[in-house]
C-alpha cells in the first residue's frame, strides 16, 4: 500500500495526503518548494495547509523570515485515531438504544392505486410464508397473476400459505381449483361472515388491502404487532371450517 493511499485511509483527501506526505520528506520547507513536491498548485497548497494546522498535522515555524511549514508527527494521526475509538466505546450504548429505539417503531407505509398495490403485492409473492384473511374475488379481478404466481411458488415448495376465505361463491371455486397440499390450505370463515379488507401477515408485516370506494393498500412493519395478528389468526384457523376436496369439487366448474 503507497504512503498516501494510506493517509487517505485514516481520513485525509488525496491532496491533503500528497501535501502531508512532501511535508514529511522535505521537514521546513516554504508553500513553494512544498507545492512542487506534492504537485499541486501553490493557491491549492496554501489552502491545504490551513486544512492541514486545523487537524494538527502542519504548523508554520515561528520567527522565520520566510514563511516555512512543518509536519506534525504522524503519531498525532494515531493519537487522534485512538481517541476517536475511545469516544465511539463510550458513547456506543446510547448510539445503539438510538439505533434500536427507531428500528422497534413501526413502519406504516400507504400504497395508493392500483400500481401501489401491485408493489405490495410483490412483497407479499417474494415472502417464504405467507396467511391471508381474505376474499379472492378482489384480487382474482384486478390482479389474476397473483393467485397463480402463488400457486406455482407453492407447488414447488418455495412458500407455505394458510388462506382463511369467506363462503362466497369465488372463495370456494377458487379453492376447489387449488391443490391442498401442506404448502398451500385453505379454510373458511362462517358463513355469511365478510371481510371488508384483504389482510395479509407476512415477514413481520401486516398490510391491508382496500377495493372500495378506492384503491390502496396500508403496509406496518412491527414485529410485536405482526406476532399479536398471527395469535389471533391461528385462533381462528382453529375454529375456521375445513371443507375437503369432495365438497369442493362442486364448486370446481361452477
């Protein structure tokens, strides 16, 4: 490694560097003789100069005729170095309670439109497991390569979703023509029980899709609050009604 990359390593620019380093090598020496050194122009080098005395590094030789710099020793870059790594270990407590306090917030974002909604959607087709409360008839409308971009992922292992659907005539075509394995199974709400949004809990996340009267999806990223709606939701998997693939098949072409 050359002299000054290492210099510019330990919080110099790469002029500020040359001109330390022709400092070193010339000891006392005049603007002129260090901007020919450096290679950098002499209006430049004065202006590096100044930079360099605020850190410590250059200062002018008292009672010279002639203006003349000196370097500082490069044991004051250590010095402040090891000064700087004190002050990062006593003060990193209170940085990480700062850090840690902001990542425990939630994070609510709104998705308007039917494009917002696609972005969350792609969220939601990347994620490894996914459960839905929710209608399909919304999404099957608007968004048809959804549901079959999920039943691929499924099919092939690559996510596991748990679908608790209402009894609405889609809900169960929909079902029907699905293939229950452990990677993707449905169940169903009470009948006549409805679901004004589509809720879906994900990596942490909850986000809630509303059709009408318009369009946009609400996305929180809080673990406390996606733990809490997925204990709710497994209580109500539990209750939830289990049509199997016999009755279905009804539906299947209906």
């Amino acid at each position: 490694m050359e002299l000054e990359e290492l210099f510019e390593k330990v919080g110099l620019n790469q002029k500020e560097a040359s001109v330390y380093l022709a400092l070193l090598e010339l000891g006392e020496a005049s603007v002129e003789s260090i901007s020919k050194k450096a290679g950098t122009k002499r209006p430049t080098t004065y202006l590096i100069l100044d930079s360099l005395q605020s850190k410590g590094l250059a200062s002018i030789v008292p009672r010279s005729i002639k203006a003349l710099y000196v370097a500082e020793s490069p044991e004051k870059i250590i010095n402040d170095l090891y000064h700087k790594q004190e002050l990062v270990k006593r003060f990193l407590p209170n940085l990480l309670a700062i850090y840690n306090a902001k990542k425990d917030k939630p994070q609510v974002q709104l998705f308007e439109g039917k494009e917002g909604m696609r972005q969350v959607y792609e969220k939601i087709i990347a994620a490894k497991e996914i459960r839905f409360f929710a209608t399909i008839r919304d999404v099957e409308e608007l968004f048809p390569d959804v549901p079959e971009k999920l039943k691929i992922k499924s099919s092939k292992g690559e996510i596991k979703i748990k679908e608790i659907l209402t009894m609405g005539h889609e809900d169960l075509k929909y079902a029907a023509n699905t293939e229950h394995t452990e990677f993707y199974q449905h169940r169903f709400a009470k009948k006549d029980t409805q679901f004004l949004t589509d809720n879906v809990l994900f990596d942490d996340t909850v986000a809630f899709f509303s059709y009408s009267p318009k369009l946009f999806a609400v996305l929180i990223r809080s673990r406390d609050i996606f733990l809490s709606l997925r204990t709710l939701f497994e209580l109500a998997w539990e209750s939830a009604d289990v049509i199997n693939d016999e009755e279905l098949n009804k539906y299947k072409n209906a």
